[in-house]
C-alpha cells in the first residue's frame, strides 16, 4: 500500500521500513505528533557512561523519527528539546545541550530543506545564546516556505510560559483598542500561541516511563491520546514509533461524545 502511495519517487527510508509501514492504516493516522523525548540520563548511567553521552544518542533516535514522520506524511511533528524547567540543572549539562542543538542544526538543516520539511522552534528563543538565537531563525526561515512536515521543535519551552506569553499580546491588543475583551475564545487564544496554525496535538508520546506532561503543550493537548513506553529515547527507534502510531489508530476518541467505532 505504501509502495502505491509514494508512486516513482520514494524516500530512501520507506523502502527500508516498508514492512513496517505496513502494519499501519494511513487513514488513521494522528495529524500532529508530541514526543517527550525522556530518559537520556537513565540510558547513559545504565551504560556506565556520563549523562551527556545520552544527549548525544538521542540526537539519532530524533534523527530516525523524524524520517518515519516524512515517510509518513504526518502534518506536524512536535519534539521537547529543552523546558523552561531544565536552567535547574548543572551549568555544563546545559552548556553541553545548547551546543548539541546547535550542531544538530547546523549538521542536519541541508537534508531538513532537502526533505521539504518545515522547521519551526517555539518556547523562549531569544532567551538561548545569541548565536544558537540567530541560527535557529535562520533556519525557521529557509524552510518557511516548505510544504511537508511541520517539524517544531520546543526550546526554552514551558507551556504555562507560553499562555502567560499569550495573555500578555491578548492583554496588550484589547488595552490599545484593537481587540474587543469580550471577543476573546479559543480561536484567539490559540492564534496567539507559539503553535498558531497548527492542528491540535492528536498523540503524545513519552519515554522511559514517567507519566506526566512536564509543562509541554498544556493547551494544545486537551484532547489528545496518551502513549508511554518504558524505552528511553536513545533505544527509541522507527518500530517503537510505528507501534505507537498502530495503538493510536485502534484508539476510540470521542471528544466528550458517545462512541464512534
Ligand atoms: C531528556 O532526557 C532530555 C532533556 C530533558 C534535555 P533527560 O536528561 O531528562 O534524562 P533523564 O530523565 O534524566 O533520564
Ligand atoms: C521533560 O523532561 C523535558 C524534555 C524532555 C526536554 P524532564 O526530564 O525535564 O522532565 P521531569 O523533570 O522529569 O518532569
Ligand atoms: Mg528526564
């Protein structure tokens, strides 16, 4: 079935995951994916080696699923890279993931555009290192005009942080007279989060075994399925994907109505 879908020009990786592909009904896939990408501490001390090592692995299960999600056609891809919570930790953990994420950028921005994907970052950007700021906006804006997956990636991402964000240009838009206070829904609110004009989160993935939302996409998952996998995210690969995308279509999302299946 997939092998029809994508017709002469198939991505290198379909090929590849054909089988797996297989298990899944494209009819009932999610439009928009969260992923908590948990665990890469646990991976590493469970490997003998330091935290960061984990960072580093994790970068190539990233790097796998976003190839499912472009094999897939899936509309949107959210990943949580770095919360407005984790300044708490030590200063070289973090000094270590702001360069990881500026090598991953630089590293992987050519086959991104290649792969007509369309990068977006939301959370705190101007808050990040001038530079890893600048590159990030760079990258936002070569691939702005891409029509394939929407890739968003949270950085300085808290979703309580971005409501508050919200609030403040909604708060500023009626005090000068351009909104009407009573005109506010969820249609306005939405438009002024960092997710404006993407779908609503229809799954959200977390690994290795935490069951909580973290302060990600508070907003966006009101109605969303949960999926959770003890697996951290280094050992999180395109079968441990595709299983949740199989689950998910089994799931029966009723959306405060009776049942539809
Ligand atoms: C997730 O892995 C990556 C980030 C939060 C940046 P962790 O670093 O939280 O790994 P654990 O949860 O300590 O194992
Ligand atoms: C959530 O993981 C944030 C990211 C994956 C970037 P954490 O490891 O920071 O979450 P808690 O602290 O266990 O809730
Ligand atoms: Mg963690």
């Amino acid at each position: 079935m997939w092998k029809k879908m994508f017709g002469g020009s198939v991505p290198q990786t379909a090929w590849v995951q054909a089988p797996l592909y297989d298990r899944i009904d494209p009819g009932r896939l999610p439009g928009h994916v969260a992923i908590i990408m948990d665990g890469n501490g646990r991976w590493a001390k469970g490997k003998g080696l330091i935290r960061t090592a984990g960072h580093t692995a994790g970068v190539n299960a990233l790097k796998q699923v976003l190839k499912v999600a472009i094999d897939l056609r899936i509309q949107a891809l959210t990943v949580y890279a770095f919360s407005t919570e984790n300044w708490k930790r030590p200063h070289a953990e973090v000094d270590f993931l702001m360069k990881l994420f500026s090598e991953y950028l630089e590293r992987e921005i050519n086959e991104m555009d290649e792969d007509n994907v369309r990068l977006q970052f939301i959370g705190r950007i101007d808050e990040l290192s001038t530079e890893l700021c600048r590159q990030a906006k760079s990258a936002q804006k070569r691939t702005e005009h891409n029509t394939g997956v929407r890739f968003n990636v949270a950085m300085n991402y808290g979703g309580q942080d971005e409501l508050i964000r919200a609030m403040h240009s909604i708060a500023a838009e009626v005090a000068d007279g351009r909104l009407a206070a009573d005109s506010i829904d969820e249609t306005i609110l939405e438009n002024h989060l960092d997710t404006a004009g993407l779908p609503p989160v229809d799954l959200v993935i977390r690994t290795s075994g935490d069951l909580r939302l973290s302060n990600f996409l508070l907003w966006q998952t009101a109605y969303a399925e949960f999926w959770f996998t003890k697996t951290n995210w280094p050992d999180f690969t395109p079968a441990c994907f595709v299983q949740a995308l199989e689950d998910f279509g089994r799931r029966d999302r009723r959306f405060g109505g009776l049942k539809n299946k």
